[in-house]
C-alpha cells in the first residue's frame, strides 16, 4: 500500500481516481489546486503524487520543479495526468522529470498500471 496524493483543481476527477486508487488498496488524498500542495506532500510523507498539468496560477510542471528542490518531497515519484493527446503528454513528462504520465480519460486499469509500475520502480 502506498501514499498517493492527488494534486487537481478537478474535484471531480480527483475524487473519482481517489476512490479507484483506493479500491486497489492505497491510503489516497487530495489537494484541490496548487497552492499548499508541497506543504502538504511534506506532512503526509507521500509515496506518489498524481499531479494534473492544467490548473490556475500555477501549472503541474512548475509545481513539479518547485517539488523537486524540496527535500521533504524530493523523494517522491510523480506521474503528470492530463486530457491532453498521450504523445505529448508523455513528452512532457520526459521534458519535466516526472516518473510517469497517465491520460485522464484512461481506463482503470491503464491507471492502476501506471501507478504500479512507477511505484515499482523506486522498489529496486
């Protein structure tokens, strides 16, 4: 079981991936938006961070960089989720440093695989 924190301004996204998360056996939060999202990251001593790349006033992959220069946070994987095409996504991804990417209209199991196997990958 990790811990997963959904960063989103999409309240509805994010509860509907929080409870699927859940279903599969995770300890899941949310954060709706940006802002305190790093804060929060640190006191819940977060595994995953499931981060959407559209939100106001501050985008995913800035907040990622801002992630990443916290030691409290540093250590955790990130997968970006967006609706946008999965090919760009998945360059986005590769461009910021994030450990993974999952398209929002995935299927849950393309979510639950993702999610495993990101978080697999740090058990090595």
């Amino acid at each position: 079981m990790a811990s997963i924190l959904i960063i989103d301004d999409d309240a509805n996204y994010a509860t509907m991936t929080q409870q699927r998360l859940e279903r599969a056996g995770h300890l899941v939060n949310l954060h709706l938006g940006p802002f305190g999202a790093t804060k929060a990251a640190s006191q819940l001593g977060i595994d995953l961070i499931l981060l959407d790349v559209f939100m106001p006033g501050l985008s995913g992959p800035q907040l990622l960089e801002v992630m990443r220069q916290n030691k409290a946070v540093a250590h955790a994987k990130v997968i970006l989720c967006s609706s946008m095409d999965p090919g760009p996504l998945k360059a986005l991804a590769q461009e910021h440093g994030a450990d993974g990417f999952v398209p929002k209209s995935a299927e849950r199991h393309e979510l639950l695989a993702t999610v495993e196997r990101v978080l697999g990958a740090g058990a090595a």
